[in-house]
C-alpha cells in the first residue's frame, strides 16, 4: 500500500495505491475516508488489479474548497474524471460507498464512457434515492440526520463536542480502534468536517424537486448494487426502485448486514465484487 497525491481540477488530493493491472477507482463515503478500502484493496491487488482511492474533496488537505456551492454533484463526477485523467486511465472499473457511492452514480449518468463497471454499496440511484425521500415514509425518517447535517456550525458542534463522541458512536461496534483513531484525526484537521458536510449542504439531488442541474437517468454501465437490510440510513423502497433505472447489466446482492458494508460484511462482498470486475474487464 503506497500514498501519493493526485492533481486535479486545481485541487490536491490524498489517496491511497495499491496492486498493478486493470484499474479500479475506490470512493468512500461519510464520516470515512480512503482509509476504509485498504482490505479490499489488499484483495483486489491480489487479483491483479490497480486499486485507487483518494480522500476525497472536502477531505484531503490540499483539497478543501470553503463554500458549499464548490460541493455538488456536478463537481464529484469532474473529480472522477480528474482523478482517471490524472492516472492515465482512459476507463477505470468504478467502486463506491455512501457519498461515494452517489458521486459515481453521477458520473455513470454523465460521463459512461470511462466507467468500465460500476459497484454501488449501500446508496441507491440518485432519482431513485430523492423519489423516496419524497414519497416513502421510511425513508424520510432514515434521511431525517440530513436536515442537522446542512445546519452549518451547528451540526460540527454536534458531531466534535466531548471528543467527536457523535462520531465514534457510529463507529464503534463495527470500525477497528486504528481506524477510528484515523478518522478521529482527520476530522480534527482545521477545515475537514465543514468539508465533509458541505458535501450535503452543496448537493440537492437526493430531492428530486431540488438538483444541481445534472442529468441522472437511466443507466446502461454494468452494475453491481450491494446494500444491507438493516441499513440505518437507507431503505428498501429506494433500493429496489434502482431498477427502474438500469438498462444495463444490473444485479442487485442483498445482505443482512447495516450501512458499514465493508466493515460489517466484508467476506460476503469481496469475491461477488471480484467476479463483478472480472466479468466486465
């Protein structure tokens, strides 16, 4: 496992390399960072594959814009493409969890053709996902945290008060202490959790009525949709609307696990997301 900075769209960002092959581009979610792909990067450099996962805006140092409007959809499918432009790769298999997971679903709606496959753990089509916050009254209360997270000072005093307890209450039964510790630091870095949470005071697109503008129809990129019944975060309503905006290879992997997929799950996902990755190379 090598760091390195990656250059792109006049920002600087951290990431994570691993493993030389067929590139696969990793994006995590919140509250984590790059941090949380190292296992599955182990396994997937093993199988000859060239794994990248930058901290992403908002948290890598270098790449902290300070307004919210610097964090919308539209900018995390461009740092996709930057992040491919700054490697080399003209396509690159595409793995996400979480914020991640809706940044590439962003980029599979605007920019396919340098998406080879695309992985979603946890977080549903971004019109599928806004349909259901609209309409369904679970999934309402599972994204009720949303309307403190775009309370600007009040959700960081919140979420760092009496040592970021908020935060290592979410981690604590299923993260390693190592890698709570690491989050833990990150977010204590001068900027770094008004960056992460701008990436839900920028973004609209989780309410239909309310988007930045991008196009997120129907999807024809190869996908693999893994999600946990017992997420906190989200519900089965959305999950399975996805398909309705597939005209792709689609499957859906279901797991009685929450929204830590990796932490929770991991020998029940990797060899599906292996095979997923094999089969669209």
């Amino acid at each position: 496992m090598r760091t390195r900075e990656i250059e792109a769209n006049g920002l600087t960002f951290r990431a994570r390399e691993h493993g030389e092959g067929a590139p696969v581009l990793l994006l995590h979610g919140f509250p984590e960072m790059s941090r949380m792909w190292q296992p599955l990067m182990e396994r997937l450099a093993a199988e000859g594959f060239h794994c990248l996962a930058p901290d992403q805006r908002g948290y890598s140092p270098g790449a902290r814009p300070p307004d919210a409007s610097d964090y919308t959809y539209t900018h995390f499918a461009a740092d996709i493409v930057g992040f491919l432009d700054a490697m080399g790769w003209q396509q690159a298999h595409l793995i996400g969890h979480d914020w991640g997971a809706l940044a590439g679903w962003a980029a599979v709606g605007t920019t396919p053709d340098r998406v080879q496959s695309w992985t979603s753990m946890s977080v549903p089509h971004i019109r599928a996902f806004g349909e259901a916050i609209r309409d369904n009254e679970e999934q309402r209360g599972k994204s009720g945290y949303i309307n403190l997270f775009r309370q600007a000072g009040t959700a960081e005093t919140a979420l760092s008060q009496n040592d970021f307890a908020a935060l290592r209450g979410l981690y604590k039964d299923t993260h390693s202490p190592e890698e709570i510790e690491e989050y833990i630091a990150l977010f204590s870095e001068e900027g770094a959790l008004t960056g992460a949470l701008n990436w839900y005071r920028g973004s609209e697109g989780i309410r239909p009525d309310r988007d930045d503008g991008g196009e997120w129809g129907p999807v024809a990129t190869p996908t693999l949709h893994i999600w946990g019944n017992q997420d906190m975060a989200i519900g089965r309503d959305a999950t399975v609307a996805t398909r309705d905006y597939m005209t792709g290879p689609y499957e859906l992997l279901e797991l009685d696990c929450g929204h830590w997929i990796v932490q929770e799950a991991f020998d029940q996902v990797v060899e599906p997301i292996i095979s997923h990755l094999k089969a669209h190379s």
